[in-house]
C-alpha cells in the first residue's frame, strides 16, 4: 500500500505543490524562494525518511510569511493525504535532537486532532532574522499550521538554547523523528491505534 500525499495550492500570494511519500527514503527537492526554509525542510525530509518535494514561488519580495505559511499547510494536507486511514501504524512518536548546545524535543500523537503546544524559544527568537530572509518568530506558526492540516497532536519545547539557527534546526529535525517514528506500521497492531477504532 502506498502512502503518498499531493498536494497543489494555488492563492494570489503563493503557488505550492508538496508530494511526500511516508515509506521513502528521505530523498528531497526543496525550492520555497527562501533559502534557510528550504534548508529546514531538506532536515525535516531527510530525518523523517520521508521522499518530500516542494515546489513554491510566492510573494517573498514583499515578505516571506505567506509562502513560508502556506508551504506549511500544503505540507499539513500532504502528509494527512498521506495516512490514509492510518492503520497498522504506531501512532506516537517522539524524539529529543541536541545541535550544540540547543536542545529540542517533539512529541506526535497522530490522532486526528489538532493541537499544537509550543514552548522555551528564548526571546532573541521574536526577532531574529536567519541568513536575511527567515524570521524565527514564523516557527511557531509553521508548527500550528502543519499541525492543524495533518490533524496531529504536536508538542515541541526548546529545553535550552543559544543560537537562533539552532533552535530552529533543532526543532525542525525533532519533528522529523518523532513523525517518522509515530507513522511507521508496528507489525504488532493490525487495525487502528485507538479504543475508538478511528484516528
């Protein structure tokens, strides 16, 4: 069974295609027009073992958060396109990522209900603008679209943390291998992960 989600949107502030295949094997082709964007999401691919291309062109001359925003959700939809009736799979996932001295943990509950809990970006983080082009501050609404559109349960907390890249990076690649681990199939669970027999 394949477990491959497309997904194309189309505003009159962004263009966004993504396809991410959930049993690849973290091949990707990124191009968002943000540079530090596409870096994380090379990350969140790669770690999560998904194949995951995006494809984006947007308004970024104006300012980058209506492409950064809508890759997200496109991306949200895709991976819930993605999972299909989600049987057979672990449905938790979670992981804790050290870049340096940062530390982020993520926790995923693929549970069909959206809900995102964000915490412990220090300060610096509302106003810092990585390489020019990609304000920290954002990170926090990717998580909050990404999770709404997946319908995912999403915790990510900053333990501690210094530098603005890291702590971003840090979360990026946290929320890649708790996904990776809540998505895989568990040979030991037949049906669906729930006493109400639905996710």
């Amino acid at each position: 069974m394949t477990r491959i989600g497309r997904v194309e949107r189309i505003t009159k502030e962004s263009k966004v295609l993504v396809e991410v295949d959930l049993d690849g094997t973290g091949q990707t082709e990124i191009t968002t027009g943000v540079p530090f964007y596409d870096h994380m999401l090379d990350a969140l691919g790669k770690h999560a073992a998904f194949d995951l291309t995006v494809e984006a062109s947007g308004d970024v001359q104006i300012d980058v958060h209506h492409t950064v925003e809508d890759v997200a959700i496109v991306l949200g939809q895709a991976l819930r396109q993605a999972l299909g009736e989600k049987k057979g799979i672990r449905r938790f996932g979670d992981a804790l990522i050290p870049m340096d001295e940062t530390l982020a943990e993520a926790v995923v509950d693929v549970s069909g209900r959206p809900y995102t809990v964000h915490a412990g970006e220090p300060d610096v983080m509302q106003s810092f603008v990585v390489g020019g082009h990609y304000p920290t501050v954002l990170n926090r609404h990717v998580f909050e679209s990404l999770a709404f559109h997946a319908q995912i349960n999403l915790h990510v907390l900053v333990r501690h943390g210094r530098d603005p890249h890291h702590i971003t990076e840090a979360q990026f690649k946290a929320i890649a291998r708790a996904l990776r681990a809540a998505v895989e199939y568990d040979p030991r669970i037949t049906g669906i992960a729930s006493t109400k027999g639905t996710l």
